[in-house]
C-alpha cells in the first residue's frame, strides 16, 4: 500500500470533502466515487511497486486479506470492518494503516495500564492518525459508509419475548435476597429498566448470553437478575460496561451488538443504573489466585497489543473457540476478564515442557522456522526469538509491561499457572504400548475380531529434559502377569492413559472364542473393569439379550475426569423401546462382522453413546472433554472411514474431519488431538494393511480441505477439483513425511498409532521400507515424530511389532465438555426428564443449506436446492441370521467398494415452511438418513438423492442444525466457504447473536413424534 496522496490529489479529493448534511450525487458519480475510493484505491489497492493489494485477484472471489477495494459493492461485503470495536478506537477497517499508537486499559478496579499497539500490517502504515485522508475516512464510516454519505440508521431487529426461566450457578440462591446493600437499589430502579430494555428473548434473555437476564417478574428473577448483573460495574460506575456497552457511542459508549439503548447520559435508565453502580462500588466475588491476576494485569494487554481483539479476530461473533471479549473502549470489566482468562487457558498446554507447544503460542510462530501453526492473524510473536530460555521472566512479571516482549509475558505466565495447577502431577515416566509378533493379512480397524494371540503389554521408563529431549531406559517390564493373563494366548488391544497419568486401560481376551473384556491398571493392581464387565442391562435395568453372540468390550479411553468411554458389540441399552431390534447386531457393511457403538461407563452404570450401524472405533478425547473416534460410512457408493465428535452427555455427534474422499484419503483412523490442539490421525486407503497409512495433522481452525484428484470424488460439482488457487487456498491437512503417501502403491513408510507427547511431539509406530500398503507383514517399531518437520527419532525398536504406544504422564484436566445453547457449530441441549428423554427435537434453520452439505463439501460453493419436502428414513440393520452377503438378498447390493447391505424404511416427510426452515422429532437414537430433492453431477434437474451417510440424534437432545444462508458466510464460511465460492464474500456477521435463530419453524411445537413405519426397501438409493 502506498504512504500517502500527492498534494494535488488530496485537494482535488478532499477540498469539499464532507459537510454535515447528506451531498447531492451527480447523476453519474457517487459520494463514494468522488471522495473514498480515490483514497482506497490510491492507499490500499496500488502498492508503491506497482503491484495490486486489495483487488480481487482470480474468479475465485480471492483477494489479500480477503478485502477487494475495487468497488462500492466490494467494499460492502466487508461491513465488518467499519465496527470500531475492542479497545483500538478505530474502525477494522483503518486499524492496521496507522502507525503504533497508544492504549489506554482500564480494569474493574481502576487500574491503568498505557500499551502500544503491534498489529502487523503487510502494507505497513498508510495515514497518519491526524491526516485529513484517515479523517476523512473516519467521518464516513462514523456516518454510516453509505454510498452517498447518508445517515446509516440502526437496523432494528424484532425482540422476542423474556424469559421466565433462571439461570443456574454454584454460588446464586433464588430463595433468599441478597444481604448487600444495594440490592434494594438494584430491585426497586434498576430491575424493571433491565428487563424492559436488555431481558428480550433473543438479546440478553437468550440462554447462552454471558449476561442472561430474566423477565425480572418474581423475587427469584430480581435475585437472578441481580446475581447476573452484579459483576458489570466497575469502580469507576461510568466506565461499567453495563453502561458503556448502552450508551450512544456519541455520548462516550461503545459498539454494542443489541445497538443503543441509551441515547445520553441524561435517560432515566441510564441514570439509575449509573446510581445503582456507585452505590455497589464495584463487582464481588474477584478471583484471587496469582495466575488471575497475573492474567488480568499483564497477558490480557499483551492480546490487545498484538490486535487479537479485532472483531474479525478473536471476537465473540467469530466460528471458532477462541472468542475473546474485547472490553468497552479500552475498559475491562470482571466478566469480560475472566471470559478471556478462561478461554486463553484453553488454548495452553501446561503439561508440555515448553510453551511453544501451547496453541496460544504456536499459531502465532512462524511455521517454516518455529515450528509453528498455520495462523490466519499470522505469526504474532516469531519476531521475539521463540525461546523461554531468553526470555527475563522476572521483568516479563514486573517490569514496565509496555517495555517487555509478549511472548515472554505470556511464557511468564503459563509457567505461573503450571507452577499452581500441576506442581505435583506426574512427569513423563515411561511407554506403555503392545508387543506382538508380526503378521500377514489385511488386518484393518475393522479386523479387530481377529484373534491375535502371542501379545503382550509392555512398559518402558522415560523421562523428558527441560529443552524436550526424549530418554528411554534399556529395559522393559511386562505388566499382564498381574492380569491373570498369558502371553502365548493373550490378544492385547491399545493401551490408554489416564489424564492424571496414574491409570492405565486396555483390552485383552485369551481365545477366538472368548469376549475382548477391559482390564485397569492401577498402581501394581490389574483387574477386569467391573461395570463395563457387567451383563449389559437397558435402562431400566433390564437383561439385555446377547441374540447368541459375544458380548465384546474393547478399546478403553479416559475422559478427563475418570470416566471410561469403550466401544461393545452389545447393541442398544438406551431408550430400547423405539427400536425393532434388540441386542447385538451385524453390519450392513458386512454381516460376517459385529456392528460396533461406544458408550461411557459412569456411577457404576453404562451408558449408550452412539447408535448407528457399522463400526464406531478407537475414541479418544480433546483436551476440552469432547470425545473423538472414528465412524465407518458404508451405503450403496459410498465407503469412508470418518471422524466424529461428541459430547459425553450424548449431544452434538457432529462430523469431525474427512467426512468425504475429497480429502484425498477414504480412511482417517487413530484420532488425538496433540499439546497444541491441532488433530493428528492415520491417513489411508481402503485396503491398507494393519490400518496402517502415512501420519498427517489437521488444523481444524483453517476448515474443510481437497486434496482429491478424482473427479468421482465431488459428487455435486466435479469441477471444483480445480478451485484451489495455490497462492490463496490454506490446506487444513499437513503430511510431515511427504514419502510416506498413506496411498496403496507409490509410498515409503508406513505409519500408525499416534498419541501426543508432552514435548509437542508424536510418539508413534512406524515401519520402514514400505513400499505397498496393501501388503507388507508390519515390523513397526516406536518413533518420536515432530509434526512440523517430519523429524524421526526411533525410541524403542524390537524384531516384533511394536503397537499403539502411549506416553505415561499428567494432563492439565480442563474438565468435560457440555452441550450448551451457544456453541456456534453444535447449539444442542440434552434433556434427561422422562417427557423428553424419548425423542429428539431437531430444529432445521436452513433445509436448502443443510442439503447442500449432505453430499460434496468443498469451499468451491454450493447451489441451494429448491424449498422441497425432505423424506427421513431409519436406516436398519441385516435381519436375524443374516451373516453373510449371501443371506441378505434383495437387501444386497455390489458399487466400486465391493458389497453392503441396505434396508431401510420411511420415517416422515418434513415439508419446510417458506423461509426453509422446518422443525421435527423422532425417536431419540434411532439412525436416519435423508433424501432430499438436490440435483447431483449428471442431473438435470433435482431429484430424490439419499445422504450418503446414516445420522443420530441423541434421546432427550435438543438441537439447531445448519444456518440460514443469509449468515452462512458470516459463520461458517471461514472453514467452509461462502455459499457463492466468492471468497471476498467470506466475512463476519455480527447480526448472527441476535438473529441466527429467528426462523418460522421455532416456534412450530411439533404435534407428534415421527415414527419409522411401512414397507423395508432395499437398493438402489441414489
């Protein structure tokens, strides 16, 4: 971008630039025309060499920093940017084009710090912050942006009715009034101007609002309300952001996203909260612990500093989980302090030996030289050398904070909040992982039946230097001894660790003829997990039929707080009355082999997790408590090994990553989730032996990836195999060793098993020289992986296989996740009251959207099917005796994959209401597929397709799915693209908190639940 405007255009520009009333346009020339995009096009569009910046640069809708100043209407896609939002001062929009300049921070309690921005600019700085050009631009923006200069009037968004419902905390009791003194303030002035100006249903009355307010119409709502709003004064009442955030920015308030409540200081409203501020004096209940405070006074700055508050950022409008609160005009309140403190943790790794492996710091490293993390932000802190070591940690914690590096700020504090949080957890102190002999054969997940015998679980001491550097010791320790099991006849399954390192799971049985059981280590005790190895019983408590088959538990995972996820071959225990089968079952993928689901033994009880037929295998857990594994997506065409996410309530089974062979690969298995929050996982081929492929990490926060050069893969649009722009498009999916391909043919390598290390690493197994993954014996040995370099160290090596190794130490315990309201990809509730506990209630935002997710999902764009009925189908499984492909008949159908079975039959069809929107229950669990009316590659018209891939709604959820395509671009075209396939059309939508789920069908109750019924149909389904 260039510097600045000669002297003549600037007169020429800006000689009548703005008056206070609206300009008359001539006839063929806009405001716009005549007096910004000269500046825009001059500033920010032609750099100094010549060169173009903010234009569009392809077809594709790309431009550099997803900006395209070409046009009014260019300019209009990106309204996001004239949000001055955070504490900068500035519209997004002239933030980065002005030199640094200084902050002033406030916190609750009328501390002061003074900070000099450092938000990267490729462009450098353009205006100075006095020049008439940034002014001028300055009072446009503040006008409104229109074309013409005309006043922008608020949009004013229908609120819907308050709520009589209260919110829940620990530390709030409805029954008694508050003690402080100023609750009778609060109650008689302040309530009633809450509840009429801020309890609306779809602003501060909605659920999942951080303020949630009720209708204030009973004591116990005066006490929540009061409870609720307690926290949002500040020592300074002025500076509160419950006033700030209502006031008119004019008068001295800030962007709101609910708009202006208060037009001057003078509103009645305003000014009995003002009173009611003063008297309380400032918010209770202050954390006191050092890593807090630490945070609060020093790392928080840090973020403002390096822009991580710009709206189109880290803000609570955006996707992803990062969505910090950027205060009001420079002033942090309490709740907005102890959101980010809460969020920020997230993002860190305490258990690692170095904060580099914390996603807080790697996505802000450079990736090339730092081993960092594709960030769209960029590499925030790679100018600051990357290394603790020379960091002086003791002015990083009390020097003048605007004088010191923020990476050392922030590595300052992440050994502060280790230092109080695991001072006392378990260092790395050893392996755990499987040895057998090699063998032949295919050997796929889906094998795990095979009876594998001469296994044993071994245990090697280890302990990791302060710079990283992995020790083995010489010897290993054989831990079934004390099991009651033998080597020569024992068959051991993947070793788990528990998340405070003390514990260790795994499954093993002693005969082909014998049920795999989960066994628990727990210091030199080993026993039979008691609960899981319980007759499975429903939940009411009753026998469970075993239809004459083994009753198999295998695969143990640790949720963070002790709970043990397993997958079992014992068929629905939940809600069993809504099915027409009972017990275990067989795949349609192939009925020789047992269908597979997980469940979660908890309070001496199971608990079914998943529903759908086919295998759901090898789950593990993200840090945050979600529970992620691997699903086997087998109907007619149709065959993909596929990663899932759920809550452990049940809720938000959701597609995790490779959901289709766009990627590149049909198989994605072995899924963990490393130190830095990015996904590691086993990328293959149908066909490859011993689930076995190459390596590759997935950073979920850059979206959906193509990697396929098949045009059979894009099953909507083969011609978006051609849209990735190489200088624009951001692969997702990194392969660290680009030798070994996870391809059948043309690879060197052969990878599985990954499991994260606390030095940022992966230890994994690995087998050298391979060269055909549909055929070699194994001979896999233990390796440390860097995933950012391809980097092999071999750690443990041994002429038998050596299999799914696991790192023994602590894990910082973040709890687990619950399904809530306000989680932008998966707004699901489960409820356990017997009304509800049956069904499921599934509202559909947008049907048009959501089809056009079922079948090809690619940044390339989607074409919206027409408003037409959806049919919903249960998807069942081989009828009793059916074993083989041979017994299935008409059921039986053969595609490229080679055979699977398919029954299925009608639940409902759902006609959509005008806006596309439709609302639906069925019975919980049962696994559904739907056909829409959606014209695939080859159609010329739509027609009836059926989804390729079988759904489930948990028993008692209650969930929003898709989004309306008018914020589709907003919310989810970050990851998946905009519903056009113009990337300049990606842009935020701060509209979506208030009005994401204002559609016709949410206030349709359905007036019965939808039950499968008639004739079971067999193939074709197209």
């Amino acid at each position: 971008m260039r510097k600045g405007l000669t002297a003549t255009s600037l007169l020429l520009v800006f000689a009548s630039a703005f008056s206070c009333s609206r300009e008359e346009s001539e006839p063929t020339t806009t405001f716009y025309d005549r007096n910004i995009a000269p500046t825009l096009i001059q500033s920010c569009v032609t750099s100094p060499s010549g060169s173009q910046c903010h234009v569009t640069a392809d077809d594709r809708g790309n431009a550099l920093g997803n900006l395209s100043l070409e046009s009014y209407e260019d300019l209009q896609l990106r309204r996001d940017l004239f949000i001055n939002y955070g504490p900068y001062g500035l519209p997004n929009l002239l933030l980065k084009t002005v030199p640094p300049f200084q902050m002033r921070l406030t916190s609750w309690d009328n501390q002061v710090e003074i900070i000099t921005t450092d938000i990267p600019h490729a462009g450098g700085s353009i205006f100075d912050r006095s020049s008439s050009s940034l002014l001028a631009l300055l009072r446009w923006i503040e006008r409104g942006a229109t074309e013409n200069n005309g006043v922008r009037q608020e949009d004013k968004v229908p609120q819907l009715p308050c709520s009589n419902v209260l919110g829940s905390d620990p530390d709030f009791d409805p029954t008694t009034d508050p003690p402080d003194a100023d609750f009778a303030s609060f109650r008689d002035n302040v309530n009633g101007v809450l509840a009429d100006s801020c309890a609306a249903g779809n602003c501060h009355g909605s659920p999942p609002n951080s303020l949630y307010l009720t209708c204030g119409a009973s004591p116990e709502e005066i006490r929540w309300n009061y409870f609720a709003a307690s926290g949002y004064v500040s020592s300074d009442p002025p500076a509160s952001e419950v006033l700030r955030r209502t006031l008119a920015p004019g008068q001295g308030g800030t962007y709101h996203e609910g708009g202006t409540i208060f037009e001057s200081t003078d509103a009645q409203g305003y000014r009995d909260i003002l009173g009611w501020a003063t008297e309380k004096g400032g918010p209770s209940g202050v954390p006191t612990n050092a890593g807090f405070q630490f945070f609060a006074s020093r790392v928080q700055p840090m973020l403002a500093k390096k822009g991580c508050m710009i709206i189109g950022c880290h803000s609570p409008a955006m996707f992803h989980d990062y969505r910090l609160r950027g205060g009001s005009g420079g002033h942090f309140g309490l709740p907005a302090t102890r959101r980010n403190y809460g969020l920020t943790l997230e993002q860190v790794a305490l258990e690692s030996t170095t904060p580099n492996a914390s996603r807080l710091v790697r996505k802000n490293l450079d990736p090339n030289t730092q081993d960092g993390i594709l960030h769209r932000g960029g590499a925030l802190l790679a100018s600051q050398g990357a290394d603790p070591a020379t960091c002086d940690l003791d002015a990083a914690a009390n020097g003048p904070l605007d004088d010191q590096p923020p990476y050392c700020v922030i590595a300052a504090w992440i050994a502060l909040e280790k230092q109080e949080r695991l001072s006392g957890a378990l260092p790395l102190s050893g392996f755990v992982y499987v040895k057998r002999p090699p063998r032949s054969g295919r050997d796929a997940p889906q094998d795990w039946d095979d009876y594998q015998p001469g296994a044993d679980l071994m245990r090697r001491g280890a302990s990791v230097a302060a710079d990283g550097v992995i020790s083995v010791d010489g010897s290993e320790e054989s831990l079934l001894a004390g099991c009651g099991l033998s080597v020569a006849s024992a068959d051991v399954r993947r070793p788990q660790v528990s998340w405070d390192g003390q514990r260790i799971a795994f499954s093993a049985r002693s005969g082909a003829d014998q049920a795999f059981k989960v066994y628990v280590i727990d210091g030199t005790s080993c026993a039979v997990e008691p609960t899981i190895d319980a007759a499975p019983v429903d939940d009411a408590g009753n026998p469970i039929t075993t239809n004459g088959e083994l009753v198999h538990n295998f695969d143990p995972t640790f949720a963070p707080d002790g709970r043990i996820v397993f997958a079992s071959t014992r068929g629905n225990t939940k809600n069993t009355k809504v099915f027409s089968y009972q017990g275990p079952q067989r795949t349609p993928a192939d009925p020789s082999k047992l269908n597979v689901n997980l469940y979660v033994a908890e309070d001496g009880k199971v608990r079914q997790l998943t529903f759908l037929l086919n295998q759901e295998l090898l789950p593990s857990f993200m840090s945050d408590g979600r529970l992620i594994f691997t699903t086997e997506k087998r109907t007619p065409g149709f065959y993909q090994l596929a990663g899932r996410r759920q809550n452990l309530d049940g809720g938000d089974y959701h597609p995790l990553f490779a959901q289709r062979a766009t990627v590149g690969f049909d198989q994605f298995t072995e899924i963990v989730e490393l130190s830095d929050k990015n996904l590691a996982a086993i990328f293959s081929e149908k066909g490859a032996a011993h689930g076995a492929g190459t390596l590759g990490v997935v950073n979920r926060s850059i979206g959906i990836d193509q990697r396929s050069q098949d045009e059979a893969d894009y099953t909507r649009d083969p011609s978006a195999i051609g849209y990735p722009a190489p200088a624009f498009y951001q692969h997702s999916i990194r392969i660290p060793d680009g030798r070994a391909t996870g391809h059948l043919d043309q690879t060197d390598g052969a990878y599985r098993s990954p499991s994260p290390l606390p030095n940022g690493r992966v230890v994994i197994s690995y087998a050298s020289g391979v060269s055909d993954l549909g055929n070699f014996s194994g001979n896999f040995d233990i390796y440390e992986i860097n995933p950012s370099t391809g980097g092999r160290t071999a750690l443990i090596q041994d002429a038998q296989d050596l299999l799914w190794p696991v790192a023994i130490y602590a894990r910082q315990n973040r709890e687990v996740f619950k399904s809530r309201a306000d989680e932008a990809n998966g707004s699901t509730r489960v409820f356990t009251d017997p009304e509800r506990s049956d069904r499921s209630d599934i509202t559909v935002l947008d049907f048009p959207v959501l089809s056009s997710l079922l079948f090809q999902n690619t940044r390339s764009g989607r074409d919206l099917p027409p408003n037409g009925p959806i049919s919903i189908y249960e998807s069942l499984p081989p009828e009793p005796g059916v074993t083989s492909f041979d017994q299935g008949g008409k059921f039986v159908t053969s595609d490229d994959f080679g055979q699977v079975y398919a029954r299925r039959r009608l639940v409902g069809v759902v006609q959509p209401l005008q806006d596309g929107s439709a609302r639906v229950q069925i019975p919980g669990g049962v696994p559904i597929v739907l056909a829409p009316q959606i014209a695939l590659a080859g159609d010329s018209e739509p027609r009836m397709h059926f989804q390729r891939e079988e759904m489930q709604f948990y028993p008692g959820e209650w969930v929003k799915q898709s989004f309306q395509r008018q914020f589709f671009n907003g919310l989810c075209g970050g990851c998946h693209g905009s519903v056009s396939g113009l990337e300049k059309q990606v842009a935020l939508n701060p509209d979506i908190l208030t009005s994401a789920s204002a559609v016709s069908a949410r206030d349709h109750e359905p007036s019965k639940v939808l039950q499968p019924g008639g004739d079971f149909i067999g193939p074709p389904f197209d």
